[in-house]
C-alpha cells in the first residue's frame, strides 16, 4: 500500500488508507477539489502533474456520484495525492 504520511488532513489520510465511510469520502473530495483549485493556480506546479491530479479527481467525482463506487472513488484518489 501506498504512504500518504504527507497528508496532514486526518480524515483524508485514512480514508486513502482505507479506512472509511460515506463522510469521510464526500470530505475527501472536498478537500481534493481545493488543492486541485490550487494547483491550477500554481506556477511551480507541472502541467504533467496538472493533468493526471484533474484525470484523477474527474474519475473519483464520477466513480462516487454516478456510480456510487467507493473502491473505484478511493483509487481515483490514491492516484491524485500521489502525483
């Protein structure tokens, strides 16, 4: 499994280690869509990068709201906090 020891948010660090439920994943979210905002507006931040967090935050948005997968949300996420 993947470290996400640099997370400083509680609740989104253990939901992409695992441990999770409906709150923790709309948070996550959330807090996801923020620092994509961020980034976006981040010079120092690649456009290699920049494209694979959106791709990942757009799979996780659907995966969770048109699918109501969690496991497949949870990895859309996995992948954005690790690039």
């Amino acid at each position: 499994m993947q470290n996400f020891a640099h997370i400083t948010d509680l609740t989104l660090r253990t939901t992409l280690e695992g441990d999770f439920d409906e709150d923790s994943i709309c948070q996550s979210l959330t807090i996801t869509g923020a620092a994509l905002k961020s980034d976006l507006n981040n010079e120092e931040v690649s456009y290699k990068a920049i494209a694979i967090r959106e791709q990942a935050y757009d799979e996780a948005m659907e995966a969770w709201n048109e699918a109501g997968d969690a496991a497949a949300c949870i990895e859309a996420l996995r992948t954005f906090w690790s690039n």
